[in-house]
C-alpha cells in the first residue's frame, strides 16, 4: 500500500509540474520534466526454521516464495533447524514446487534432540501418485546438505557488510552453534565477529511480553541452553525484532479455511498436508509475522519502545526480560485489535491463494440450482474439492448430513434433501473410502458404524459411548437395499480389522418428534414417507448382519422415548418394532396435522415435514382423510409460494 501512495503523489507532481511548463510563455525550449520511482532494493535473507511440526513455517515458507516473486526478497539460503533429513525434504519440496528450486539449504545435526512433534507432515516426503511415483518434485540430496552452521558462515562470507537480515522463527541452536564457531575456509573471522560484521537485523518468534509474564515461548525453551547463548553473545550493533507467541495466538486460520483456499487446486504440499494429517491441534499463524515485519517494513506492526533483552535460562521455566533503554538494540511487536488480527490473517490468505494457473471453478461461489442428474454432474469434476473441505473439519466422523450441506452452493437448504441424494451417496461413497485409508495408514483398523430411523438418536449415542479413539465413526441411516452390508464388505475389503455396528432404536412417532425439532431449528427436516420407508428398511437387519458377518460386534442402543442412551441386550433388540402398522402411521398423521394446525410448523416447513405422504405404502382406510387433510395443506402452501 505504501508503495501505491508514493507512485500516487509522484504521479500527481510530475502532472502538477507539465501544467506549469505549459503555462509559461515558452521562449527557449525546455527539457521535460521526468520523476522516475525508486523500486525498493530487496531484502537480503536468510531464513531460518524448525520445518517439520508446526504449519505455521509452512505458510512463512509459501508467502517467502511469493516474495521473492515479486522481486522483495533475495533469499541466500534456508537453516533447516529441527534435525532430520525429511525436513530438509519438506523445504525441498516447497522450494521446487514453488519455482525456486536452487536455494541453499542447510540443516541442523547437533540440535534439540527429539522435540515436541505437533503434526508429523513431513511424511508428505514419502507420499506417490497413482503410479507409485514421488508425489512432489525434489531437488536436492538431502544427505549431503551442509551443516546449519556451516552454510551461514558461507553466506555470511559472501555478503556485504550490515546487509543480512535473518529471519529466525524455529530453535536458536544453529545461530548458538555459528556464534560459538571458530575460523574456517569460508572467513578468518570467528562466528560472532562475523555475525556482528555482516548481519544487520535479525527477526525472530520469541518472548511473551505483552500477556502478563516474562515466558521465552515454546521455541526459546526447548532449546534453552542455545538460546542463552543466542541472548547473551548478540551484538548489540544488530537490530533485534521480537514477534512474541500472544501475536500469533490471536491469528487463527482454521483448516477448513485452509482447504478452501486451495480448493482451486490439484497438487499443492500445503493441501497435501492438510489433507494427510490432523491440522486441527491448536495452530496459530506466529511465525509470519516475522516474515511479514522483515518484507514489509516496521510499519506493518506495532513495535514497543527500544531496550534490552536479557534471557535467563531455567529450561521449561525460562525467562525473557526486557528493559527500556532508547539506546537499545531490542524491540517486540505489541498486540492489535481484532481488525488488526483478521487484516494480517487475510494477507496469509490471500498468498494461499496465488495461483497462476486457476481452475475455472470454485466448490464455494453460488451456482444456478442443480439437482439430481445435474447436482452429481456438477459434483464429479469438483469430487476432490468437496473431499478437501470435508476432511478439514471432520475429524473421524464420516455423516453423509454434513456432506449434503457441502450442496449448499447449487441449491441445497435442507428441505430438499431429496433432490440431492444421488449426488450426496456419490460423494460419501468417495469420502467413505478416502476416510478409510486415512485411518489405516495412521494404524487405526477399527470401524464403528452407527446406524437406526432417522432422528432416532445417532449423533446423541455417538456423544454418550465416546467414540473419539475410533479409527472411523461413520454415522448413517444406511437402510437403504444392502448400503449397511455394502459399507462394512468395503471396510473389510480394505483391511479394517475391528467392525462394530451400533444399532440406534427409537419408536417412529419419537423419531418424528425429533425430526420436526431439528427441522425448525436446523432446517433440515425428514418427511414422513422417508422416515417410515426408513423404519420399515431396518426390519431384520440385525439377524442378517449377523448371519452374513459373524465377526462384526453388533451394540444395540435403546433411544425410546429420548428416555437416554441405553445399551441392551440382543435379545432385547429383537423385540423392538420396525414393522410400521397403521395404528403407528396414524399416531404420526395427527402428531403432524396438530403441529400444522397450532402454527408450530408453518410455511414452507409444512411440505418439508410432510413429504410425499400419499406415497407411504400400506396407509390404510382409517388414515387416507388425515393423509388428504395434510396435502391439502401442502397443496396450499405450493399455491402460495408459485
């Protein structure tokens, strides 16, 4: 924005500057005026990170790439500071994929030892397409990089004096081990003489001093001693910028946002990431505000007054202080207002975002409405993207209801649940079967399937039994044909070990009831011909399962009445009444007439609630006039709305 202003005023002087020309009575000719802008010089740097546990590197790693893109950055090099080849690899692989595949990579090998992993992703090393070929591009042998410390003293040699800006957001163990490092043949110098020579600012994720304590933050203590040594040996000539954890804290840019953003695209290794491993464990955006303060300049944050920093180091417990003192080399960034949060959480976004190849669709701009045939033609080509935004937030649950309000964009609102079945069954099929490998490969080979009526209580029973340890929850109706035998023959095809079926009983005019509740609060109602086809689907069932699955553990929940979850014997669950009679049938009728009757269901709620009640098989004689009485209600309202 900065730049924009200044080429603004500039052009507005040189017009200013043309209309005086133009007004004087010119008698000699006169050279035009010409402004010409300074283009910024770009940043020198060098990065340095703990790739391999924290997303947030990830996003410092694409915006840098970006950066250098734009001609802001000249990246000399990269410190891998977390040991492991792998996350070499993973620098390796977003420096190809971006388009930079010859920046220097250096890696720690005397580091902290067996840190705290909060999402292992850099197995994306070992992911391969359909053919069994590596899924990303490399560029490098990561066995034969260059110790961390090594390669700074290398471009450190090379650089001009306070010219090098360092943007450390990982542990402080390879800085440590290149100001304890002696003369070698890169620099007659020693590794602090260098560092004070050469190195002109450095930005680093560290501190916590604006939330009430003198906390170092995760990355200072886990690698205490060499931050001690970082602290203690920094030359006070070199510009200290400190982005502490409470700024990054605030910035949360949640998976499904993630998954969205790149729903645009096929192979990326941060959607590779996001859809491989649970991203859902707490993570912030810290480390691109140090990225983003050294690009962008300081004005791009709010800085504290200058002063001293001093690190006190009692592992866990490690302390970072800071003095004032105009004279000092320390600064930190003090926390924003909310806007201020969500402006520097949309920049991260928007470098998600960059793509110079996109697709001509998105899976979340508003299309004409679709429905069957036209619903699934527009979900094939998008099957991917939908599969990405689902397992965003999903965790181990697979519930074909929240796939369907993926439909949301052409034209699903809940009522409608109908018209987009094909469709739904498709994409769940799909999800079904990705979900299943995810678990498998994580070593998770137990399916548990909770199915029952509609509205009989799934969801609550899935809550009460904890299911959270499951390597998949797959909460479904599934009484359709055989899609309950279908679901647990694919399971055992692909090696789940572990079958449990929880069967969900409720009474029909219950399941109703909670229909109706769900409807008005939800908007997603069940019709009355769907639910009691459903019921009557679920006749025999157990017996089947077990007669054709012996090995599958069958659980029996007891929801009659909502009176709780209780678990019953199979005995027990022989007993309960699938087979709808008309007596049940009525009990439903006059529920939903009085509920239509009293204003409690209303509108356009009235036909979703309903259904296509005349289509319910075996009705009987006492109940055709309530039937009649109930679509004339439908009837009218549909009149109304045309």
């Amino acid at each position: 924005m900065k730049n924009i202003q200044q080429s603004a005023v500039l052009t507005a002087v040189a017009a200013f500057l043309v209309c005086l020309s133009a007004c004087k009575t010119q008698t000699v000719a006169e050279k035009p005026v010409v402004l010409t802008e300074q283009k910024p010089q770009p940043v020198q740097m060098i990065l340095d990170s703990d790739f391999g546990s924290s997303t947030d590197d990830l996003f410092a790693l694409m915006m840098l790439n970006h950066y250098i893109d734009d001609g802001l950055v000249d990246l000399k090099g990269i410190i891998v500071d977390r040991e492991g080849e792998k996350n070499a690899g993973v620098v390796d692989i977003f420096n190809t994929y971006y388009g930079h595949p010859d920046i220097p990579v250096g890696l720690e090998r005397n580091g902290v030892k067996n840190p705290r992993c909060f999402i292992p992703y850099n197995g994306i090393c070992d992911l391969t397409d359909a053919q069994g070929r590596p899924l990303f591009r490399r560029s490098l042998n990561t066995s034969q990089l260059p110790d961390g410390y090594k390669l700074y003293r290398h471009l450190l040699s090379k650089a001009d004096d306070h010219s090098m800006v360092i943007v450390a957001i990982g542990f402080a163990t390879t800085l440590a081990q290149l100001m304890e490092s002696g003369p070698d043949e890169y620099s007659q110098l020693s590794g602090l003489d260098l560092f004070g020579q050469k190195v002109k600012a450095v930005y680093i994720q560290s501190g916590r001093f604006e939330a009430g304590d003198s906390l170092c933050g995760y990355n200072m203590r886990a690698a205490s001693k060499q931050s001690a040594v970082f602290y203690d040996k920094l030359p006070k000539n070199v510009d200290l910028v400190m982005s502490p954890s409470n700024i990054g804290d605030a910035m949360d840019y949640v998976p499904r946002d993630v998954l969205t953003d790149l729903s645009y695209t096929g192979i990326n290794p941060i959607k590779a990431v996001y859809t491989n491993y649970t991203c859902d464990t707490g993570q912030r955006m810290w480390d691109t505000n140090c990225l983003v303060n050294a690009v962008m300049g300081d004005g791009q944050y709010h800085l504290s007054p200058r002063g001293f920093v001093t690190f006190v180091d009692k592992g866990q417990e490690s302390l970072m202080l800071f003095k004032p003192d105009p004279n000092g080399n320390a600064r930190y960034q003090v926390p924003g207002d909310s806007y201020f949060n969500q402006e520097k959480l949309m920049d991260i976004r928007r470098h998600t975002r960059i793509n110079n190849y996109p697709a001509a669709y998105t899976i979340e701009c508003p299309q004409p409405q679709l429905i069957g045939d036209g619903a699934v033609e527009w979900a094939k080509p998008r099957l991917g993207q939908l599969i990405d935004k689902y397992l965003a937030s999903a965790g181990n649950k697979l519930d074909p209801d929240e796939v369907r309000a993926m439909l949301r964009p052409i034209g699903y609102i809940g009522s409608n649940a109908p018209d987009y079945t094909q469709a739904e069954q498709m994409v769940t099929d799909t999800i079904y079967s990705v979900m299943l490998q995810r678990a498998l490969k994580r070593g998770n080979t137990d399916l548990v399937i909770i199915t029952g009526p509609p509205a009989s209580g799934k969801s609550t029973a899935a809550r009460k039994m904890n299911l959270n340890k499951a390597g998949l929850v797959y909460d479904a109706a599934l009484t359709d044909g055989n899609s309950l035998e279908q679901a647990v023959a694919k399971a055992k095809s692909m090696g789940m070990k572990k079958i449990t079926i929880m069967m969900v009983y409720n009474d029909l005019l219950t399941c109703f009831k909670n229909a109706v509740n769900r409807g008005k609060t939800q908007w997603r109602f069940t019709g009355i011909d769907e639910l009691i086809t459903a019921f009557r689907g679920n006749a025999g069932k157990i017996e089947h399962i077990q007669q054709q699955y012996p090995e599958v553990e069958i659980i029996p929940i007891d929801c009659s009445n909502n009176q709780g979850v209780k678990r019953v014997s199979l005995a027990d669950a022989a007993k309960w009444k699938y087979n709808v009679d008309e007596k049940d049938i009525h009990e439903v009728l006059a529920y939903a007439l009085d509920e239509i009757n009293s204003g409690e269901i209303s509108g356009s709620e009235i036909p979703a609630a309903v259904g296509d009640i005349m289509a319910v098989p075996n009705l009987g004689a006492s109940n055709i006039q309530l039937a009649q009485q109930l679509n004339a209600k439908v009837r009218e309202i549909t009149q109304e709305a045309r």
